[in-house]
C-alpha cells in the first residue's frame, strides 16, 4: 500500500481501491476537490465509480486504516461485488478498519446480504457522517441519505463497534441531534468544522456547540478535532 495519512482523523492510513467521481458530491468535500490538483488523482478520481486494482497491495498490520477515505464505499454506484474484493483484502491483514458512510442504507442492505459477522468483524468500526438535523442543509451543502435516514439505518446494523463525525458542523436543533448520534450507539463522535475555505457553511455558534458536545458526552466519548479550533478556541 502507498500509505498516506488521512486529512480527516489524526494517525491513521488511507487505503483507497475505488476509483471515480464520488456521487455524493458535497459541496464541501475538500477531498474530491483537492485531489484534482494533482494529475494523476484527477485521473483515478474522474468518470464512473470504478475498482481501482492498483491499491490492492499488502496493507501490512498494527494499523488503523481508513477504508476509501477520498469516497464512500458505499455510495450509489459501487457494486456489492466490489465491496466484497474490498473488504476481504482488508481481512487478509491485522489491522483495525474506519468504514465511514453517508449511505447506510446501502450498507445495511449489504450487510443483510452477507454473512456479515465473518464480512465485517470487530476490527471493523462502522460509521456516518451527522453534520446537521436540518434537511435543508444536508440538501443544499451534502450528498448521500439525509442524516435521519443515515441514523436509522445506522442503528438499525448489529454490529458492536461504531462512531459518528459530526463534521462539518452546521446549525442543528439540540435535541434532535442529540437523538441522532446517540440512537446509533456510538463509541466515539467526532466534531469537527469546515476545513474548505471555498465555501461558507450555516455553522452554530460556539456556544450551541459546546452545547451539543456537553450532551453528548453524558453518553459516549467526544473527541474535538483540530479544525475546530476556529470556532471553539481552546475548549477541551
């Protein structure tokens, strides 16, 4: 593997075997963007969803890797198929896996389909992206399932071990969000905010973050990311 650290959570790899442009389109996604700056990415990162043969190289062991941080594994497109090459590859080494969705749907639909205990043991975290309650912004700014949908089917997968990334961080209703992330069962949330200074997102004050962050940590870990720096200062 040509290990490369991921910009979205601190010491862990990347491991990226899908190709193509990803259909969620985000607006915010400084992945897919920031990629085409280089000409090789925009090649692998162009056209339609696509296996990319290339990255199944050994992925060594003792890590923890982020499985198609420049996509989502299972967004519209992706074949079941190609999932299963993905994920057995990942079985072949000892190492603890990130799968991070905002099409759960798909993903509860797969695991439905598979022996999903031998597909996905607990070495495998599984996890959403909830940045908002508010529709019309996960309309306006982001892509896949809206992030009811994104909890429901979350919570609805019997698997031990998931988390949540509340990033970027857009203006939401307390106790919504709060029932979002937490009906999910969760063993850590993210918050973070945006990092794609190209666009301006609805953010919540600093205040209705903390707000959100205290509530959360009645029920699991919090941890903040670096990014959140702009808008919090130096909370903890």
């Amino acid at each position: 593997m040509t290990e490369k650290k991921s910009n979205m959570y601190s010491g862990v790899k990347t491991f990226n075997p899908i190709a193509g442009k990803c259909s969620h389109n985000c607006s915010y996604c400084s992945c897919q963007k920031g990629i085409f700056q280089f000409p090789n990415n925009k090649m692998k990162y162009s056209g339609e969803p696509r296996l990319y043969e290339p990255a199944f190289t050994p992925l060594g062991k003792n890590k923890t890797i982020f499985v198609v941080a420049q996509s989502d594994l299972f967004a519209d497109g992706v074949e079941f198929e190609w999932i299963d090459k993905v994920l057995f590859h990942c079985l072949k080494y000892d190492n603890s896996y990130m799968i991070q969705t905002k099409n759960t749907q798909n993903l509860f639909n797969y695991m439905q389909s598979k022996d999903y205990r031998r597909i996905l043991p607990p070495d495998f975290i599984l996890g959403t992206t909830i940045e908002t309650d508010n529709d019309s912004h996960i309309n306006a700014f982001s892509g896949g399932n809206l992030t009811s949908i994104r909890s429901l089917y979350l919570s609805k997968i019997n698997h031990d071990r998931k988390y949540i990334t509340c990033e970027p961080l857009m203006k939401f209703n307390l106790y919504n969000m709060v029932e979002l992330v937490v009906k999910c069962k969760p063993e850590i949330v993210y918050v973070g905010f945006n990092s794609f200074s190209k666009i301006k997102l609805p953010e919540p004050s600093k205040e209705e973050a903390i707000a959100l962050i205290e509530e959360l940590r009645k029920f699991t870990k919090v941890k903040i990311k670096t990014n959140a720096f702009r808008v919090l200062g130096d909370y903890k």
